[in-house]
C-alpha cells in the first residue's frame, strides 16, 4: 500500500464560503481509496493566493518530504501548487530530489527532462492566460468608470448608496451617491475639531 500526502488549495473568501477546499479534499480522499492509497497527512492552504510560494500548508509539506514521511503527493492539478510555472517546477524538483512521486488528478506528472520541458510551457501558457484575463478585466473596469458606473455599492461614511434605475431592463439612470445629513454634520464637526480647534482622541 502506497503511503501518500495530500495537498488541497484555494484562494479567495468566495471560494472559502463555497467550502471548495472540502470539495477538493473530499476528491483527493476518493481517488486515493480508488487507488488503494494510505494518506498519512493531509495539507491545506486555505484562502491563500496561487501567486505566493510561501503558504503554511505548502511550506509544512515541503518539510515533511524531507523526512521521508510519505512516498508521494497527491494534488488536485498543478496550479493548487501554484499559479506560476516556476515555482511549480522547484516544488516538483524538490520532491523528486527526496524521491516522492508527484501524482495529479487532472493530468499525467512529467516522467522525463522533455515531459518537465513540456510541463513547464503548460504552465507558461497557463500565467498567460491569467494576466489576459486580469488584463480584461481592469480595461472593463476602466470602461465601466468613463461611463459613470460606480465599481462598488459600499458607500464610505457620509454618504448613502443609490442603485441604478432600470427601465425595460436597461439602465436609465447609473448607481450614484448621495450625502447622508446627519453623518455629514459628523464628518463636519471632527474636521473641525481636528483642524481648527487642535483636538486629539485624547483631548
């Protein structure tokens, strides 16, 4: 019987009210009962970015390898362990170093030196396709500004929020905000109390 680890990740709030994390692990535990696995630890990162190498969970994993505690990782697919190719392949080196298989649900692990060249122009391709999307999105959004939308219905203290007028389904008037009275007089008087009259949360 094979002695495995398994290592679950996600990145944002969402994902975590979703409790995909559970969802990813509850896979990995499957397969591994499938293939008559033996986990011997589980690993997670919960809510933590793809983008940074440095993870609680990921960093506990890297260590253990060291001691020989398991004889392979079980993974989702490659971007649980990182959204860039780079750090994918030290991860992928540092376990074969220690001689523990790298096994992926999604996709066969690189045997060779020209399946890791392969593997690593998948992940080239895949942070391309990431900046493209971010791309896009930043661009809507600057679109969506020039156009007198408001990003965020979250108003800051002293003003209230207006959502936007709909007329047969298309927008007649955009979300826009309005000053609160009361917590304006507010804002007023600690503005003055700081600026004009010299006072401090103290005095």
């Amino acid at each position: 019987m094979k002695l495995i680890a398994t290592y679950a990740r996600v990145s944002t709030s969402h994902q975590k009210d979703q409790k995909t994390i559970k969802n990813q692990i509850d896979e990995l535990r499957i397969h591994a009962a499938e293939k008559g696995y033996k986990i011997v630890r589980e690993y997670a990162d919960d809510g933590w970015s793809g983008t940074l190498l440095a993870r609680p969970g990921l960093d506990q994993l890297r260590n253990d390898a060291k001691n020989k505690i398991f004889e392979a990782v079980l993974v989702s697919d490659p971007d649980r362990i990182s959204r860039k190719s780079g750090y994918q392949l030290l991860v992928m080196e540092e376990l074969m170093e220690a001689e523990i298989e790298l096994i992926f649900l999604k996709i066969s692990s690189p045997k060779d030196d020209d399946e890791r060249i392969m593997f690593g122009f998948r992940g080239l391709f895949a942070d391309y396709e990431k900046n493209k999307i971010r791309e896009r999105f930043r661009l809507g959004k600057n679109r969506k500004v020039r156009e007198g939308h408001i990003l965020t219905s979250q108003a800051s203290y002293g003003h209230r929020y207006i959502p936007n007028v709909m007329q047969a389904g298309k927008v007649v008037e955009h979300g826009h905000y309005i000053i609160e009275p009361e917590e304006a007089k507010n804002l007023n008087n600690i503005f003055n109390w700081i600026d004009q009259e010299g006072l401090t949360l103290r005095h």
